[in-house]
C-alpha cells in the first residue's frame, strides 16, 4: 500500500495536473461559450478530458526528456533524483498516449469531425515534438513557445468547433489566446536558465535575458491592450483584462528586476495573465459570474503562494521536500 502512495505521489508530480487543468479546462470552456452554439454534454466532456490528459502528457513527456538537466535544476524531481525508474515512466506515458488516442477516436466515431480530429491530433503532436529528439523544439530557441502555442490554439478551436462551425471570429480568439501563451512560453524559462545551459537552447539562453524579456512583453500584452481586433467583449466587461494586464506588468517587472535568477514570480504571473483573460472570456460569453470567482480565488492562492509566501515558503517547502524524500527512501 505505501509503495502505491509513493509512486502515485510521484507520477501526480510528473504529469501536473493542477497544472493542466487550469491551462487547458479553461481554455476548451472559453472557445465553446465564445461560439454561442449548441454543446453535445458528452462530446464536450471527453475532448476536455483529452485536453487535459494532453498537457500532462505534454508535462511527463518534458520531465523525461530532461532528466540530466534537472539533475541541477530540480534534483528533487521523481526521474532526476532515481525514485521513479525511467523504464516506469516510459510505461507509464505510453499507456497516456494510447488513452489519449483512444478518447480522440471516440470524439471522431461520435462526431464524424475531420476537424475535431485535426484539432485533436495537432496538440498531441505538439507535446511530442516539443520534448522528443531529434525534434525537441525545446532547444531551439523560439520554436519551443511557438510549439506550446499552436497547441493552445488547436485547443480553443477545438472547444469552439464542438459548438459551432469555425469562423474568423474563431480564429481571431485562437490567436488571442496564443499569442498569451507565447508570453508564457518565452516567461517560464527564466526560471531555469543555470540549469538549462549546456543542455538546452531555451529562449533566454538562445537570444539572451533582455531580447526575450522584450518578447514576452509584446506577447502578454499586445493582444489585452487590442483586444477588440481579437475578441468580442462587451463595453461593459472590457474593463476587468485590466486585471490580467497588471499580471503581465507584474511579469514584466520581475524579468528586468531579476531575470537570470531563479524566480517563479515571472512565470506565474505570465500564468495568470493567460489564466485570468481566460475566464474574463467565459464570464462575458456565457455571463458566468462564476467564472469570474473561480479566477479570483486561484488567483489569490497562487499570488499569496508565489509572491507574499515568498522566501519563507520555499524554505518551508524545501524542508517539506527534503524530510519526505527522507521519509520515502526509509519506507
């Protein structure tokens, strides 16, 4: 039974689910309600699912690929410090994949949807090429954000194509949310610059700090601030992607402040900038006020875990990690 718990807890860290759900569950939901179609419950629940097992994927795949470099950089992780086998793992994101394509299949058998197909298979894809040599856009420079977001852009049209045929206003909402997620993509490397040299050509690495702090930027905030040539909000909510721009100002502070250090400030920030201008999109679409505070409280949690916790937190975390990677080895 322990050694369950323990190579459960394990796998729950290599495919992040936490994370996957509030990067993809959004993001289908926001594409479906902007279409303002009819919703098959069925249809809609199994591609949020295949969104959602998609990013873990995307994240367990990434894990693998980088385990020496994460020797320095996360020498806790579950691959890089031995606790869960390479061999497990492979199996593990083997059976992922097969689930993964299976749960696409049945979208397919269900709708007849060559598109849903092609919107389905281009993520998919995507978490394969971005991690896997001899492809690993990874390590080449701007392919690597571009590949997270033509992922992310396939998912919300993805999300709109079950509701209703796709459009330009569709497309224009896709690229809305890419572009967001290129700022997210170019922002989360800052994190783990000392740890990728030598083994990665990430952005910061690729094009140095400040090229790529100035590239973040135009993508976290060019399409809040023009918004209106992306998506159709009304004059009365236009006012809350304020909210997300103060996330991205706050990104934007951290990567001039200390970009070479290992802050997790600018990449939650980027986040949360995506995160919150998701829901504003599902609240104006669908008048979902409780869209609107489901993201002030994961908002709230990741502010006050991220920036108020600060320092103190991490210690705490660091022991936390330390006294149960002890507790695991003595089980």
């Amino acid at each position: 039974m322990i050694s369950l718990i323990k190579s459960y807890i394990n796998i729950y860290k290599l495919n992040r689910p936490f994370h996957a759900t509030w990067l993809s569950v959004p993001t289908v939901v926001a594409g479906a309600m902007a279409a303002n179609g009819s919703i098959n419950p069925g249809i809609f629940f199994l591609f949020t699912s295949f969104a959602w097992l998609t990013t873990n994927i995307g994240n367990f795949t990434n894990d693998y690929y980088d385990a020496e470099s994460d020797v320095m950089g996360r020498p806790n992780a579950p691959l890089a410090s031995g606790i869960i086998s390479r061999d497990l793992a492979r199996s593990i994101l083997i059976v992922e994949y097969l689930i993964s394509g299976l749960l696409l299949f049945f979208i397919v058998l269900a709708t007849g949807s060559l598109k849903l197909f092609i919107l389905g298979i281009v993520p998919l894809i995507c978490t394969y090429v971005y991690s896997v040599p001899p492809f690993k856009t990874k390590d080449k420079g701007a392919a690597g954000p571009l590949t997270i977001s033509i992922a992310y852009m396939s998912i919300t049209l993805g999300g709109w194509a079950l509701a209703s045929e796709l459009t330009l206003e569709a497309i224009k909402l896709g690229l809305f949310l890419a572009i967001l997620m290129l700022g997210i993509g170019f922002s989360k490397d800052f994190m783990h610059i000392e740890a990728d040299r030598g083994f990665s050509n990430t952005p910061p690495i690729a094009y140095g700090v400040r090229k790529t702090a100035i590239i973040a930027a135009i993508s976290l905030t060019f399409p809040l601030i023009f918004n209106k040539f992306f998506i159709k909000i009304s004059a009365r909510d236009e006012f809350l992607l304020v909210i997300p721009l103060m996330f991205a100002v706050i990104a934007i502070f951290f990567m001039i402040k200390k970009p070479e250090a290992k802050n997790r400030n600018i990449v939650m920030s980027a986040f949360l900038v995506y995160l919150n201008a998701v829901f504003i999109i599902i609240y104006s679409s669908a008048n979902m006020p409780a869209a609107l505070i489901l993201s002030i409280m994961v908002s709230t949690v990741i502010s006050i875990k991220t920036w108020v916790a600060g320092r103190r937190f991490e210690t705490i975390k660091i022991k936390y990690q330390k006294i149960r990677h002890y507790l695991i080895i003595q089980l």
